[in-house]
C-alpha cells in the first residue's frame, strides 16, 4: 500500500541557520511563517493597515539585522511580539 509523501517543515532553529548561511528561500519563509503574528500585534491595537505594515517591515528589519543574536530560535515568537510591542509603542509616541 502506498504511503502518501511526507512533507518535511523546517524548525525556526533551521531557518534561522540557513537564513545566516544567506539562503534567501529561508528568509522568505521564516517572514511568511511569521507575519500573521506579527501583523496581529498591531492590528488588536487598532494601527491603521498601513501602520501595521510599517510596524511589520520594522520588525522584520531588526530580525535581520539581529539574526545573528538569537541564541534559541525556537523562542522566536516572544522576541518577534516583543519587538512588535516596542515598535508599536515607537509609533503612537510619533502620532503625539
């Protein structure tokens, strides 16, 4: 009887290694895997869409100019909504 083909998914701790070994396939879905998240953080705040994206490509910024710092990337999501929470707190002191 046949078997239906596994499908592998990466853990964070995979792509964050081969997003640092500059696999931009990796990058990609690292950014896809967690966008919702953090998408969500600003959203529940009531950002207007386009501060959400704002805030988004802020994050995703100071991931990849931080990558190299995550000691447990299996912990990504806390450092991923942190780093949202702060980014939105930056951006209602710009609105005052």
């Amino acid at each position: 009887m046949p078997t239906a083909p596994s499908t592998f998914v990466p853990t964070a701790t995979d792509l964050v290694q081969r997003c640092l070994h500059g696999d931009a396939g990796a990058w990609r879905a690292l950014v896809e895997r967690y966008a919702r998240l953090v998408r969500s953080v600003p959203a529940r705040q009531g950002f207007s869409p386009a501060e959400v994206d704002d805030i988004g490509q802020e994050v995703f910024l100071a991931l990849a100019q931080n990558l190299h710092t995550i000691e447990d990337a299996e912990r990504l999501p806390g450092w991923l909504v942190t780093t949202t929470r702060r980014a939105c707190w930056r951006t209602s002191a710009r609105r005052r």
